[in-house]
C-alpha cells in the first residue's frame, strides 16, 4: 500500500460538504481534517501500489462537487513510535 495525502480548496462554504463527500463515496479515505491556510481540508489515502495516483486524484477526487484544487503529496516512510 502506498500512502499519498491531498489539499483540497473548495468553493465558497463547501468545505464540510466536500469532507462528508469524501468519506461518504472514497473507500481508500484514511482520515479527513479541516485546515487552515491555503486549502481548506488535508486527507490521507492508502491505495494500492500498483494504483495509478495520477488517474484516482484527477478522476475520484478533483470530480468531487465542491472541489476547485488539489495538491498531492506522496508519502515514502511513516515514522512513529512502536
């Protein structure tokens, strides 16, 4: 599995709508937050390695009611405590 996170800007008071979507319709959603700064919400994603990235962010979640940018992020080690 890779992990890769996406930015989301949404429209004018969409925001909450667009998380909702996210969680409601994208199986490979981790977690959600609302942010602050520049995008409006961060989510993280698990897909498989074989998956192309390129192809789930402009098809699955750049199609998202609401969505007006994306800004991904692949991630390579997580790093924690054991």
């Amino acid at each position: 599995m890779q992990a890769i996170f996406v930015q989301f800007k949404c429209r004018a008071g969409r925001a909450y709508a667009v998380a909702d979507a996210l969680v409601e319709t994208v199986e490979e959603i981790s977690e959600v937050w609302s942010t602050s700064g520049h995008y409006d919400l961060i989510a993280k994603f698990y897909l498989p390695a074989d998956r192309d990235i390129g192809h789930f962010v402009t098809e699955r979640l750049q199609t998202v009611d609401g969505v007006s940018d994306t800004f991904t992020t692949v991630a390579f080690k997580a790093f924690g405590r054991a």
